[in-house]
C-alpha cells in the first residue's frame, strides 16, 4: 500500500525538461539554457532570465528551473556570448563594464533572447517578461526602457542607473524592483534617481526594499558577510520570489 502511494505520489510530481539553447545575435553565438515542463499543454507565459556579472551560471538554471516548475517556459540568456566565462571578478567587472557603457549592445543582447524565447514551442509571446539579477537586473530595466514587448520585467539588487545622456522615454512594461535596503553598491541617490526617471516616464512601477539585506542577497555563494557589500540573505531571497510571483499574477 505504502510503495502504491508512493508510485502514485511521484507521478504527480512535474517532469522538467532544462537544456542548452544555442542562438545568436547577428554572428555572435549565445549559449543559454531553456527550461519546461514536458507535460505542457496550450501557450503559456515566458520568462528571460538575465544573469549577474559572472555570466551564466548554475544559479540562472536553477531559477530557471524553479520558473519552469512554476508552469512557465524560462529562457536563461547568455549577454556575453559562447565561451566567455569569466574566471574571476576583475575579469567579471571587465566584462560587465563592456556591456554597461554600451547599452546599445546589451539591449540587442536582451532583444536575442526575447525574441528567442518567443519563438520556443508552448509559449505565448503575447505574455514575457525579463528577470535579471545584479547585472542582469540592469538588463531586465534596460528591455522596459527600450519598450520590448514585455508585459513585465523584474530586477533583484540590479543596478538601476542610466546614462546621463539618455533621453527618458515613456515605458509601457510594469517594473517590480527588488533591492537590498543596505545596499551599499547601489546609493539612496542612485535609487533616488532611478525613482525620479520613473516619474519622468510615467511608469507603473513598486520598489521593494529588503532591511538587512545588501547587494546579491539571493546568491547563496555570495556567503554571509554583509561587510563585504554583498551576501545572501534567506528572508529576503523568500520573500523577493514571493513578490515576483504574485506580480506574474498580476501582469500575466
């Protein structure tokens, strides 16, 4: 009776179906990772996920992963391109300033991966949105200022400034910002900036700021010393991805 009950039990629980997913930006090959259930029926929404300065990592499957279990199809993006994995953080830093002085070039990088993600079977590309965490959060803020047909994107302790120059141009997406309260990589004048920007484009945005918490609070391999500036934090991390599925309720 007991080995029926657990037959019956594992049964229920969903298949997943994560891969590599190789696409491109004009010649540039991008190396992501896709994850679904295989017991999907119909169209259902999408998700891009964006990673932080390290690139592509275990940490973006996994979320992807937890998206897919979620019920959505979850397309974690490559910005950097095949092959380029930074070893450490002074190389992380090069890569990442690359892309944060061009925005032009991290834009085209995100569009790749929506429009990748649109074109996957079971999903509805009338239904996306972009996730992205530390450098990735920027990206997610990047794809609501440049207008991408996202319904939604979501930043965790994402660096939320934008150049000086650049003209401040209605945004249609809704915005859930995640941020680490004690955050010392990302100023109150930063966020005080980022808030005025949102007033200047009329955006439909909610800010939420987590005590205690600093940059890269949803990482567990950030470690715990909040006196590096950035650490992971359970109760933030909890609650964040709380956030961000009930504002998928909401947009989707």
């Amino acid at each position: 009776m007991r080995r029926a009950a657990l037959v019956l039990s594992l049964a229920a629980l969903p298949v997943l179906a994560g891969q590599p997913l190789t696409y491109t930006d004009g010649p540039t090959k991008l190396a992501g990772y896709i994850a679904r259930l295989s017991s999907i029926k119909g169209k259902v929404p999408g998700v891009v996920v964006v990673h932080q300065w390290m690139g592509l990592t275990d940490h973006e499957r996994k979320v992807s992963d937890d998206l897919a279990k979620l019920g959505y199809v979850a397309l974690a993006a490559d910005i950097y391109g095949e092959g380029e994995h930074p070893a450490n953080s002074g190389e992380a830093g090069k890569l990442a300033g690359k892309y944060k002085g061009n925005r032009t070039l991290y834009r085209r990088r995100v569009a790749a991966a929506i429009e990748t993600l649109k074109a996957q079977k079971g999903v509805d590309g009338s239904r996306l949105a972009v996730i992205g965490f530390c450098f990735g959060g920027m990206g997610a803020l990047e794809a609501a200022r440049a207008g991408f047909p996202v319904k939604g994107v979501v930043s965790f302790h994402g660096d939320l400034d934008s150049p000086a120059d650049a003209k401040v141009e209605p945004i249609s997406a809704k915005l859930l910002v995640c941020h680490g309260a004690d955050d010392p990589f990302v100023t109150a004048k930063a966020v005080a900036g980022f808030q005025d920007e949102m007033r200047q484009a009329k955006a439909d945005y909610v800010f939420v700021a987590y005590a205690g918490a600093v940059h890269a609070f949803t990482q567990k391999e950030a470690g715990s010393d909040n006196s590096k500036g950035a650490a992971y934090n359970e109760a933030a991390q909890r609650r964040s991805w709380q956030h961000m599925q009930d504002f998928f309720k909401e947009i989707f």
